[in-house]
C-alpha cells in the first residue's frame, strides 16, 4: 500500500496533481498537507475532499511535531514536497518566509522522513522524497543554449535562492544518509487554480475588468511555459520510475517573451468576450523587477529518454481552455483574492 503525503496539496500545482492521482490510481491513500496561506484554499480540493482515499490536514510542513504524529499515524512511506512560498516578487518584498518554508521546512520534512524510513543500514522498501523545483536555479540564460540537470545553480532572487538551497539540503541527505529521493526542476507552469498573482491569471483577471496589464521592463524576457498537467504527468513518472539520486529538468519545449504571450491572451480573450476593449491599449510598461532574470529555457531530453515522458498539450489549445476557466470561475478569483476560502475552510473544515 502507498500511503503518499502530499505538502501544499491546496496550491496550483499540488491540487491539479492531486486531482489527477486520484482519478488515475485508485487504491493510493493520499494524505495532504497545507498550511493554507494566501496561496492555498481548500475549494481548490473541493471535489475530492471527502473521498476515502484521500485525507486533508491543515498544518505547516516546519512543524516537526505534526508531521512525526503524521508519519506515525498514516505511515507515510512516500512524500511529494510541492509546499513552497512561491511568488518571486513577493520574495523580493519580504525573503524571510521563503528562508524558513522552503529551506527549513524542506529540512524538516527530510528529517523525520529519515527518521521513519531507516531501518539499520538500509531504507524502507518503496520510500521516496521528490522534491518539486523549479528551472529559476539555473539562473538566467543568454539568447543562446538551455539549462540541463548538470548546468551550476546560479539563482537569483530570495526565491529562486531558497529553492536551491533546498535542492542543496535534498541531495545533502541523499549524499550522507542516503535517503531515497528525486528532484524535479521545472519551467513556468500555466492552468487552472493558479493564483491570480502569477503572470497569465494576472492578465486575463486584469483584462476582464479593463485594468491595465503591468509588463515589467520592456517585456522582452523570456519563459518557457509548460501546462500544468504535463508537469503533473512527468512528477507521476518521476516518482515510479526515477532513479534515486537523479535530478529531471522538465520543460514545455516553448519559449514566449512575456509581451507576446500577453498579446496573446488578449487577443484569445477579444475573441471569447467579443468585447473589443479588451486591447493591446491595456498594456502599461511599468519598472523592471529587480534582478529580473532575462530568459529561462529548459532541456528536457533526460527524462524524455530515460523515463519516456511526452507533452501531452498543445499550448495554443490549452491557452485558450486555461483562459476559459478563468472566464467560467469568476468567483473562485474574487474568492482568493478576499480570503474567503480561508473563512470558508474554518467554518466547514475547521475541526477535522
Ligand atoms: P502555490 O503558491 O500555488 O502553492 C503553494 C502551496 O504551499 C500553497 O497551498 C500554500 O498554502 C502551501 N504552503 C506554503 N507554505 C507552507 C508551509 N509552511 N507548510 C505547508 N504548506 C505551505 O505554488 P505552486 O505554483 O503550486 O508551486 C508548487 C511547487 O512547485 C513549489 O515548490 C514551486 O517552487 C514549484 N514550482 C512552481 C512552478 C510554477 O510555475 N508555478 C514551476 C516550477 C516549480
Ligand atoms: P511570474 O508569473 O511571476 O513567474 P516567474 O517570475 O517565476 O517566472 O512572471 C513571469 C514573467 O512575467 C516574469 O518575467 C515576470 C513577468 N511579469 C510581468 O511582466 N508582469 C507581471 O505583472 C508579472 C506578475 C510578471
């Protein structure tokens, strides 16, 4: 039996992931972890909150006490550490969170993994710590070249340092102890129930009530997008098949300049709304992002070719289904943006 704990289950990424666990493997109990910040709400989790297999608590992943009561309880003998502050200009406003979720809290969870996991000299049969990163410790390419899994961490924000610091911590226990465990590293992600502070729900949210679209700097830096479910796809493989110890670049093989794809947003909502002042006009260049990094690209081929992982998405299409739920679920965005799914989860999941 695998009984997986999933942190930040209620964010972007951990809840699409959950969602399609769920319906692919019937039979894994999935105990989920979050601590509910700005970032995570429980509607995101809504349609599978009560199923059998499925468990949600609320609850901080740097509090060791709760997570030995966790393992113990629910023997946990595989983890998927998608908790994270996560936004890179919040990260610039006020670092410290970052330091402590995903440094310490990363810190924390491999400890009492290691705790429960060794046994004399080896480690529980099927045991594994996957460590969901980003391609932001690479730093920042030039117009030419991509990031590989051996290309020097050199990140830059106190984002993207904190999850190479955590990268660090991961490989240091696997080095020492040897705890079982992967890395994936990852590009920009797009879909459903991201937080409308990242780039595309900030947009189309934006465009929707006729405010001005904020491009940072001249627009021009590039991310390689990639939809979330193929990100989902690659963590699922990841976590069956990955060789221990190994590190997995994924990569949506797709690079914009943020100017483009913000046209491009535009002009797919244009269509949808058939509301003509939705316009490039919105645009509005505003001060660059300090140490804005200037392209990010990934290489792939790894687990293209060791693990067989493919792209199921094709973007343009995807684009336009992701901005159409956002059109479709006006209230889930004023809801995250208010905190009301923070009322709402006291009021009916407060005693769980
Ligand atoms: P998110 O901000 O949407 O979700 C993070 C979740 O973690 C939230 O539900 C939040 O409540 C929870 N959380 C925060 N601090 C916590 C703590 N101390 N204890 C328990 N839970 C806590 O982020 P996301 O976009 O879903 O990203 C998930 C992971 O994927 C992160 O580790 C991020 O670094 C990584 N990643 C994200 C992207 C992307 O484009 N979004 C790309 C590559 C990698
Ligand atoms: P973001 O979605 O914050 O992801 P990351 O910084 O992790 O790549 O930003 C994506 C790109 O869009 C990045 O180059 C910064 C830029 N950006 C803007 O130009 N305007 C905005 O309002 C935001 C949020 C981001």
């Amino acid at each position: 039996m695998v009984n997986i704990l999933i942190t930040g289950v209620a964010g972007f990424i951990g809840s699409n992931y959950v969602h399609q666990v769920l319906v692919k493997n019937r039979g894994t109990q999935i105990i989920g972890l979050d601590k509910l910040t700005y970032a995570g709400n429980i509607e995101n989790l809504t349609s599978i909150i009560n199923e059998d297999d499925f468990i949600f608590i609320k609850g901080d992943i740097c509090d060791r006490k709760l997570l030995e009561k966790i393992f113990h309880k629910y023997e946990i003998n595989q983890i998927i550490n998608f908790a994270a502050e996560s936004h890179v200009d919040r990260s610039i406003h006020d670092p410290q969170v970052f330091l402590k979720t995903n440094i310490l809290g990363t810190q924390t969870l491999l400890e009492v993994a290691k705790t429960h996991w060794s046994i004399d000299t080896s480690w529980k049969t099927g045991c594994k710590f996957l460590q969901i990163s980003t391609d932001e410790v690479y730093g920042s390419l030039g117009a030419e070249g991509k990031f590989n899994e051996n290309t020097p961490l050199d990140p830059h924000s106190p984002y993207s340092a904190s999850k190479a610091a955590a990268d660090l911590i991961v490989q240091a226990y696997h080095d020492t102890y040897g705890i079982p465990m992967n890395i994936t590293r990852c590009s920009n992600n797009f879909g459903p129930y991201q937080f409308p502070e990242k780039l595309i729900p900030l947009i189309i949210h934006n465009a929707l009530h006729h405010k001005k679209l904020p491009i940072y700097g001249d627009g021009r830096q590039i991310r390689d997008w990639i939809y979330v479910l193929d990100h989902c796809d690659a963590i699922d493989i990841v976590l069956r098949n990955g060789i221990s110890g190994n590190i997995y670049n994924i990569g949506g093989n797709n690079e914009l300049e943020n100017i483009q794809l913000v046209k491009e947003i535009i002009s797919i909502l244009n269509e949808l709304t058939e509301d003509s002042s939705i316009c490039n006009n919105l645009i509005e260049h505003v001060t660059d992002r300090p140490g804005h990094d200037r392209r990010y690209a990934i290489d792939s081929s790894k687990i293209e070719s060791d693990l067989k992982w493919q792209r199921r998405f094709i973007f343009s299409d995807v684009l336009r289904t992701t901005i159409q739920w956002y059109m479709d679920n006006p209230v889930w965005i004023d809801n995250v943006i208010t905190g009301e799914y923070q009322k709402f989860y006291e009021q009916n999941y407060g005693n769980r």
